[in-house]
C-alpha cells in the first residue's frame, strides 16, 4: 500500500539525505511514482474487486540532537505531546503542511524548531486513531488529560506513560478501538548538563566530526482515507 511505499523509502533516504526536507522530498517522489504506477494497474477480476488505496498519508519527520534539540516537518500528523513535570504541551504549536500527496510540497521546507527532550521529560508520539477513538456515547478518548495523569509519575517511563494511557484506551472504547492505534514514547536519558559560570560563553553544539553519525530523523505514519464527496 501507499504507507508501506513510504515507510520503504524513508528508511532509505533517512541515510542518505542531509535534511528533513531532503528526506520529506524524497518521499513525495515516491509516492508519485506509486501513483504512476497504479494508473496502469489492470483492474480486478469480476467479483474479485480490491479495495481503493490511500490516496495520502500523513507523516511526521522529528529529529533530535544530542543536546536534545528537536526539530520536525509536519504533514497533516497530530503534534507529539511533551510530558514534563509541569504538564502536557504540544511538541509545537504551528499548523502541519498537508497531508503527503494531496498537494505538492512547497518551494521551501523549513524545518519547525520545537520544544527541545530535556531529561526527566518525555515525548508521546501517536496516530489520530488514539485521539479519534469513541466510546459507547460518541465521546472522543481525552488524551490530554489522561497524558496529564501520566506526567505525575515521576521519573517518567516510557513503559510507564504507555501503560497509564492504553489502560485508559482500553476502558473508554469498552475494548479494542476500532481504528488503528500507534504510540511511541521517547525519553532523553542523557545526564543534565554542568551548570557554567555566569559570563562564560559556552557553545553546546557537538561538532559532526566528534559526535558520529547523525540518527536518522524517526518518522510514523498512518495511512490517509479517501476523501469523500
């Protein structure tokens, strides 16, 4: 399907390309391919009619430096939440592009500077299904608010913040929800930074020559639904 050519070629161009909009460009290129392709798919035998693809995806490129330093390309995903002792925040606040393959990219890519993974925080990462997911009464699942009662145990866990909220899932949806359901929690185990003295200009930055290879950005996807009439 359309999320697997995706998931493909990003695991590819996450090695190859020096930015997020280097990776997110090569992904439009892929889909458009895909697209190309399926124009001269034969159709399905009589009876045997497949179901239509997803005519889009929405994707999340984020990529976290060493110093904890994040930065995202949006399409159409739900912001990641950041859980910290003072609460629930989106990741950022700006409005995504676009999901993928609806519109063409911009000119320009970019990149969202957003709250940077400090440690003793958390990021929760997660599809719309998690937001999307109703109870008997129609009522959508809180996710802020149960991600509020997960930052109050501290040290945050990721074991612990998924627990907290697919228990919660579980009992709003009387179940397994309906929809697909996704959640990726970071945390940023690395020790705090030395305090410096006042008046001492310090640099943060670790130079690409000493710090290794950059990780790839992390990307999830969730399929897109045919638009309807």
């Amino acid at each position: 399907g359309t999320a697997a050519t995706v998931l493909g070629c990003f695991r590819e161009a996450a090695h190859d390309e020096r930015d997020l909009a280097g990776v997110l460009r090569r992904l439009e290129r892929a889909m458009a391919r895909r697209t190309r392709a399926r124009t001269g798919e034969a159709p399905a035998a009589p009876g045997h009619a497949d179901p239509p693809d997803e005519d889009f995806v929405t994707v999340l490129l984020l990529e976290i430096l060493p110093d904890g330093t994040t930065r995202a390309l949006n399409c159409g995903h739900p912001w990641p939440r950041l859980l910290s002792g003072t609460g629930v925040e989106a990741l950022a606040r700006t409005d995504p592009l676009p999901p993928l393959g609806l519109f063409p990219l911009p000119p320009d890519l970019p990149a969202v500077r957003c709250a940077p993974l400090l440690p003793g925080t958390a990021v929760v990462l997660h599809t719309d299904g998690a937001e999307d997911a109703r109870d008997a009464d129609g009522r959508f699942f809180p996710l802020e608010r149960v991600l509020a009662d997960a930052a109050r145990d501290t040290p945050l866990s990721p074991q612990g913040v998924l627990r907290t909220v697919l228990a919660a899932l579980m009992r709003h949806t009387d179940g397994p929800p309906q929809d697909d359901v996704a959640l990726l929690v970071l945390t940023n185990e690395r020790p705090p930074q030395p305090a410096h003295r006042a008046g001492c200009a310090t640099d943060l930055s670790v130079p690409r020559h000493l710090s290794g290879p950059r990780p790839p950005p992390r990307d999830i996807t969730s399929p897109g639904h045919r638009p309807g009439p």
